[in-house]
C-alpha cells in the first residue's frame, strides 16, 4: 500500500508577504546552537572547530 501525499498548494495559497524577523531572535539562536555544536565538536576531539564555533558564539552575542 503506497502512501498518499496530501498535494501542494496551488501558488494563489501561498503566503507571498516575508516572515517578520523582529519576532525571531536569530542572534539569540545563533549564539545557542553555534555554543551547543562547540561542545559537541569539543567531545569529539575536534578543538578546532569547537574554538571556532564559540567565536561564533560570542560574536553573535554582542550587539549588532
């Protein structure tokens, strides 16, 4: 039994006006995941990457 895909929209559905980016904290994201992936690089022997990713945390935890 296959299984059914419900279809994509027709063109006229789809919201065509851009997110508004002021309700999501990319910054804020940023700073999390890069952090996170830093431990993770860290874990796995990769130092490195992990610096990296935390200069990539900090950086988007300063002011823009």
């Amino acid at each position: 039994m296959s299984a059914r895909r419900k279809p994509a929209p027709a063109s006229a559905d789809i919201d065509q006006t851009p997110p508004d980016l002021t309700r999501y904290p990319v910054r804020e994201y940023v700073a999390s995941m890069s952090h996170e992936l830093a431990i993770m690089a860290h874990e796995d022997g990769d130092g490195l990457l992990a610096k990296a990713l935390e200069v990539a945390s900090e950086l988007a935890r300063r002011p823009a």
